[in-house]
C-alpha cells in the first residue's frame, strides 16, 4: 500500500483560554509576570490518523470540538505543542478565501497575486484565467478592473474560492465555504467539488450540514472537545455525533 | 540555517510577487509616490543644513560638502528606519495572509526588508544629482568640492550589511510586535534614540573619548563608514566597521532563534 499522504501523530495544541493572553509591558515591568490566568485548555490532543490519498474525510463535531484547529495543522499554518502531522503532498487551504486580496488592487491583478502566492506561475495564471472569472460569475467578469473592495463580499468569496480551487494541489481542505454564496453558486461549487474528487484529490471537509458531508465523504473523523472519538464511515460517524447530542 | 536560505530560495518568486504587491501599492497610484521616497530625507537633510550650517555654522562636524554628508548617511537611515517600523508588523498586518498560506514565516519579513531596500536604491538617484551638483559648484569654490573615490566599491557591501541587521531585527521584532502590546509605542521612542545615536548629522570621531566608543556598537555606525567612503577625503575607519560586523551577525542569530522559538505562539495568537 502507497503510503498514506497525511499522517498524524499524538497531535495536540494548547491554547490560552483567556482571549487576552497578549502581554502587556507595564505588567512585565511592573509585576515581573502578566497577570492575565494562566489558565490552558488542549483544543486538541492525543489525535492520531491516516489518510490515503484519494480519500475524501468529513470533520464532525460541535463548536469549538477543535475542526478548524485540525484543518490549519494540516494546512500549516498553526504549529502542534505536541505530536507532529506529516503532509506529503501540496495542499490547497480553502481556510480564509479573501486572505491574500488586496482591498486597492483590481480584481484582476488580485487573481495574479492570490495564485502567484500559491505557487502558480504567470503563464499559468494566463492559462486558467478565463476559467477562473468564468467561475466566479457574470458581476465579477463586468467587474475586473473595479478595485477589489468596491466588490461585495459574496463576489469576493466566489472569486476567492475560484482562484483557489483551480491549484493543482493533490490535497484540498475545506473549512465552511460552501455555506456561502447563493444558490446558482452553490450548485457550481458542488459541482466543482466533485470535479476535484473524481481526479483522485484527497479531500478534507469541515462541515455542520450532513448533506454535504455524506455527499462528498466516504470517511468521518468525530472530534468531541479536542479528543478523536470516532473514526469511520460518515454515515456511521455522523449517526455517533447525532446520538450524542439527542 | 542553510535550510533556511535554501527554503526562502525556493520562495524567491513567491518573494518577488509580494515585493511587486508592495511596490505596486505604493508607486502604481501616483507620480507622488516615488516623490515622498526622497522629499522625506532631502528635507530632513535641508533642516540639519539650515540649523548646523546656517544657524549653528558648525559644518565641521561633517565631511564638506555637508549636504552631501547628511544625504549620504539619511538615506541609508531612512532604509533603516522603515524598515525596522514595517518589519515589526510584518506579521501584524499581513494576520490574513499569514493565516492563510503554507509559506515560510520568515517571508514575511525578508519581503518587508526588500521592499523598503529598492526603495532605498530608487531614492540613490537624489545622492548622484547632488554629488554631480557639488562637483560643478565645487569647480568654484573648493570647499565644497567632493572627492569622489574608488571607494564608492564599499557602497554594495553596506548596503549587504545593512540588510542582514535588517532582516535579523526584523525577525527579533515581528513575533514580540504580534505578541507584546506596546511594541510599537516602544520601538518609535528607541528609533529616534537610535537616529541621534547614528552618525547622520555628525562624524562618529567628534564625539568625545568614551561615547565615540559607544557609538561604535552601533552597527549603523559602521555601516555608514561604507556608504561615505567613496564621496570624501577619507579613509574608512575600520574599527566602528568591525564591531558593526560582529554585532550584525548577533543581532541576525538572535533574530532567527527568536523568531523560531515564538513562531507557534505567533500563529495561535494572529
């Protein structure tokens, strides 16, 4: 058997439960501590899987079980206390769509840079160009060369979610987007998904519809308060998190 | 280390987009954009001009032409002096970005510190029209004529220098800027210690015995010694030069162990 593309080990992250954890210098000065409670909870901890590549799993839980946490380690861009998750293939985060916009810029010169930043070069941003703005629709295509923020925010999202699902990362995680956009939108982004999973993509989906989780995943990881509890097929993972909540 | 280098190489077109970004906002505007790269430090360098040789006519303390001295040691000042601002918040105002993309941290830095260093060389148009200015003017009265020199060959390596204290203040300050409230409230007040305690507007060896010592653990001290050499009659003062050596590569090791011991807080934080 290939070897699996994600794999995670004892993960775990701590993070400060006050939201002020941001030191103050009076404090360090005058008190020699912050005086802020020093009071830690693990938003995850002890969760250990493997994912093939192809696999297609959902992220089932409640609030602050710890989901999105999971998807940024994966994504890289949040550093585990404990434990450590290998990522052997390029991922392509659908985490913060409008991230790397740029309020002035045109929408135009916004596709080269957000792509650019994820690692496609201009020849091939000129190549899916047309793709990309056909995708995010007719008011984006009119407005092209209107600055970016003049876009409203549902524009901004298409376009984000157009430019970063045309990567050709192997890996795609996805954190609540498709709850956005309306409803012809919603229906291309199914289809767009699908697109990708037929390829062979290896897909994450963070999701409190069980429609869409039981639509595109085979595979469900249950997180309750930071702790894997179930790990199987999204009908039998989905029915667990149910049972637990009725 | 080489890890490191060999992950921001990798990067490198990465870096130059979000250079091109930077550049882009801030030139792409308007012809006033570039106009405010050089009207801060030429009028910055006019006030001294006005207040130490007009009005204190105290232009000794320089090399002749004063101007042309202040010129030569506030552009690199400026370098430095944005630098270090935007370097602090490099990962504050870019939370978004940082947030959402896999790329080496450090990125974020290195790019502020490029930016503001092609800044610094399309601002270097100004030094070479004064010093021509200079040169006609001094066919008159010698004593403002410049000696430009073959030392003009160090100019390159202050400006390498330069940029690894940059890069290594930078990485020291990003993670305690996202972390430590009062960061920039703090770091304006020690930027404008440090620009008095820079050889902008004097000559490092007219301050008196122990504070010239001082000075010279400055490392834009020495770094000044390369960009003046090759304008005026003198000899590069290798002392300050060393010790601005030394206390680069501290300030660079610092800022890597820093950055990388406060980089998964950073993260939980922005």
């Amino acid at each position: 058997m290939a070897k699996p593309v994600i794999s995670a080990e004892g993960l775990g992250i701590e993070f400060y439960r006050s939201r002020r954890r941001k030191l103050s210098l009076r404090e360090m000065i005058f008190q020699r501590r912050t005086t802020h409670p020093r009071d830690t909870f693990w938003a995850l901890r002890d969760v250990s899987f493997e994912v093939a590549k192809g696999e297609a799993v959902g992220l089932v839980g409640a609030n602050g079980g710890g989901k999105s946490t999971l998807l940024k380690m994966i994504a890289g861009v949040l550093i585990p206390d404990e434990g450590s998750v290998k990522v052997r293939q390029g991922v392509a985060p659908l985490i913060e769509l409008t991230g790397g916009f740029l309020g002035d810029l045109s929408a135009r010169d916004n596709i080269y840079l957000t792509a650019g930043l994820h690692g496609l070069t201009k020849e091939q941003v000129d190549e899916r160009f047309d793709d990309i703005v056909e995708f995010a629709g007719q008011q984006v295509k009119d407005g092209l060369d209107m600055p970016f923020r003049h876009f409203s925010s549902g524009m901004q999202v298409r376009l984000g979610f157009s430019v970063v699902t045309t990567l050709d990362e192997p890996i795609i995680l996805v954190d609540e987007v498709l709850a956005v956009g309306d409803m012809a939108f919603k229906a291309k982004c199914y289809a767009r998904m699908e697109g990708l999973l037929s390829e062979g993509r290896t897909l994450f989906l963070v999701s409190h519809s069980a429609g869409d989780l039981k639509r595109f995943c085979d595979r469900g990881l249950y997180l309750r308060q930071g702790q894997l509890v179930d790990d199987g097929p999204v009908e039998e993972v989905l029915k667990h998190y149910s049972d637990d909540n009725s | 280390m080489a890890s490191a280098v060999r992950r921001l190489y990798e990067n490198r077109r990465v870096l130059r987009i979000m250079v091109q970004r930077d550049l882009s906002v801030r030139y792409a505007k308007s012809f006033l954009g570039y106009l405010w790269t050089i009207i801060d430090p030429l009028a910055m360098s006019m006030i001294y001009f006005v207040v130490f040789v007009l009005i204190f006519q105290r232009a000794g303390h320089g090399y002749s032409p004063y101007f042309l001295f202040l010129l030569t040691g506030m552009l690199p000042w400026q370098w430095f002096n944005g630098s270090v601002t935007a370097g602090a918040k490099a990962l504050q105002s870019e939370a978004k970005l940082v947030r959402s993309t896999r790329l080496p941290r450090e990125l974020w830095v290195v790019r502020v510190i490029v930016a503001k260093g092609i800044e610094f060389l399309l601002s270097l148009p100004i030094l070479v029209a004064a010093t021509i200015i200079y040169l006609i003017v001094g066919q008159n009265d010698p004593t403002v004529l410049p000696h430009v020199n073959w030392q003009l060959v160090f100019i390159p390596l202050g400006m390498a220098l330069q940029a690894v204290l940059l890069v290594g203040l930078g990485l020291l300050l990003a993670p305690i800027q996202v972390l430590v409230n009062d960061t920039q409230q703090v770091l304006r007040i020690v930027l404008r210690v440090m620009f008095y305690a820079t050889p902008i507007i004097y000559l490092v060896n007219k301050a008196p015995g122990v504070l010239e010592k001082i000075l010279w653990f400055n490392p834009m001290t020495g770094i000044l010694e390369f960009y003046r050499a090759g304008f005026f009659d003198s000899e590069i003062r290798w002392g300050p030069v060393i010790v601005s050596v030394v206390v680069t590569a501290i300030v660079f090791v610092l800022g890597r162990l820093v950055f990388q011991r406060l980089e998964p807080a950073v993260l939980k934080e922005i």
